[in-house]
C-alpha cells in the first residue's frame, strides 16, 4: 500500500533486534567487568550499527566506566563524543530514564573526570532541571574554593536529599509491609528515623518532628498489624509526644536542621494535616489496615491517660 515490502519490514525488525542484542552485550560485559571483551563488542557494533541509540549510548556509557577508572583521557573523551552523538538519536530510545537532561549532565560528569571543572559546572547548572544536578555543582564548587556559591546549591540539594529519602523510606515500607516482609519495613523505617535524629539539633524543635510522627505512626500501624501491641503502643506514645512538642511550637521552614546553610526563605508543606496531632489522629481514625482497630483502641487509651 506505501510501496514498502514485507521483506524490507522484516529486515528492518531483524536489523533492529541484532543491535537491541549487541547492546545488551556490552552492558553485560561491562556489568562483569570484562572490559577487553566490552570494548571488542562496542567497536564491532559501533562498526555495524553507528547510528542506533542503544548501541551508541551502551558504548558511551563503557567508555566513560573503564575512563573514570583507568584515568584514561582518550576513553572519557570518546564517551563524550559518542553521548554527544546519541543526543542526535534520542527519538530512538526507549528507556523512560533516559533523557537529553540525563545524558546532558553524564558529558558534565566526563568534563569533570577530565579535570575541566568550569566547563563541568557550566553544563551542570545550564541543565540544571528542577535543581537535579545542585549537589553535584556545590561539590565542584566547593573544589574550587567557591564556599558561599557552593553552600547555595548544597543546602538547596540538602533539602531535596532529605525530603525525597523520606518519601523513598515510606514507599518501601509500604512495600515490604503489603507483600509480607513486615521486618524490612520496620527496619527502613527505623534507619530514616536515625538519619532524622542526626539532623536535628538537640533541644530545638524542627519540621523534622513533624515528618519524625509519620514514621513513627507508619511503625506503629506496622506493629499492629503483626500482632505487636507492645510495640505498637511504644511507637504510638513516641508520635504523640513528638507531635505535641512540635505543635507547641511549629516549625515549616528548614530553621534548626544541622547543615543547612540556605538563606532564602521559604515554606515547607505536606498533606498529613493541619498540625501534627490532627494528622496523627486522622491517620489513625481512617486507617484500614489489619491492626487499625487494634491501633484505634491504644490511641483512645493514650489520650484518655494524658487528659
């Protein structure tokens, strides 16, 4: 009909999964570190398939690993013009991580490995989407000796670090908790509580209190619905106390959080509620796990102890 035959269709298709094939070839070897291999088969595919994504970015990512490793110039360089060339194929690719950002700040990541630091932090901050690469910056920054400029990006990562770990820490959990590894997501939840108390500073309420009641609401539910009401109970009279500490005097901005040299103003917000100790009893209230009744019951058992 468009004057394009099977044959040709199906030549395309078969060409088109020998370098799909190839690719996964060298990250393979790369993975094994069977680098002498994974080059042999980068060259070999770049040869047969110069303007495929797949292979052009897999031998990119090859070179610039053995580069960074060897201290090796020609390789880093050869990386950096093939992840140039792979910014041309991008329609070709497939992988939702991969972005002209990504490969973009991966070529920052190679001028940096060569010692070109300024061009590094140049190509970092001109891609510097949703501030992705600020931690990355305020390091090579920091190399530099540029300390003022170099806190501005630190804290400004700082504060996405933390707040992404806990919304990463609460997915696994969640995660460990529904498909039967309720110790997993007990012991997550215990470590981002530890990461949390290396942050504050003793004797200084901070919004870490407030995300520190969620945790420890999540803990308790967990406890719940394994049967431990001991330890539910335990966790639950932690996130009221901490709950009514930070709403006797709330804090919404990054004031009294170790390492966070920010200087601009700003508001921090969440959906858990209004106050603390709302959101902890809502929380509650609506839950609708194993052990909410269980949960509900030593709620009403604390608060009616602390009228």
């Amino acid at each position: 009909m468009f004057g394009i035959s099977v044959d040709v269709l199906l030549g395309y298709q078969l060409q088109n999964t020998d370098a799909g094939q190839s690719a996964g070839r060298i990250r393979a070897l790369m993975l094994e570190k069977k680098y002498k291999d994974a080059v042999r088969e980068s060259k070999r595919a770049l040869l047969k398939y110069p303007n495929h994504f797949d292979v052009v970015y897999r031998a990119a990512d090859l070179y610039d690993c053995i580069g960074t490793e060897q201290h090796n110039r020609e390789l880093l360089h050869r990386s950096r013009q093939l992840l140039e060339h792979s910014l041309l194929l991008l329609d070709q690719n497939t992988d939702e991580q991969l972005d002209e950002a990504v490969i973009q700040s991966q070529i920052a990541q190679i001028w940096s490995s060569l010692g070109e630091t300024d061009r590094a932090i140049a190509q970092y901050k001109k891609y510097n989407y949703a501030g992705t690469n600020n931690g990355r910056i305020g390091s090579l920054l920091s190399s530099l000796g540029r300390y003022e400029e170099a806190l501005f990006y630190l804290s400004a990562s700082t504060l996405d670090q933390i707040t992404e770990l806990i919304r990463v820490t609460m997915g696994i959990a969640s995660c460990a908790s529904q498909t039967g590894n309720p110790c997993e997501a007990l012991q997550v939840l215990c470590w981002m509580r530890q990461i949390l108390d290396g942050l504050k500073i003793p004797g200084k309420v901070s919004y870490l209190d407030k995300a520190g009641v969620v945790l420890l609401h999540l803990q308790a539910q967990i406890y719940a619905d394994t049967g431990d009401l001991a330890s539910a109970k335990d966790s639950l009279l932690k996130a009221y106390h901490a709950a009514r500490l930070f709403d006797a005097a709330p804090v919404y901005t990054m004031e009294n959080i170790r390492f966070y040299h920010g200087t601009e103003p700003l508001l921090l917000s969440d959906s858990f509620g209004p106050t603390a100790i709302q959101g902890l009893e809502n929380s509650i209230l609506q839950g609708t796990g194993t052990g909410s009744g269980k949960l509900r019951e030593l709620w009403r058992e604390i608060t009616d102890d602390d009228q």
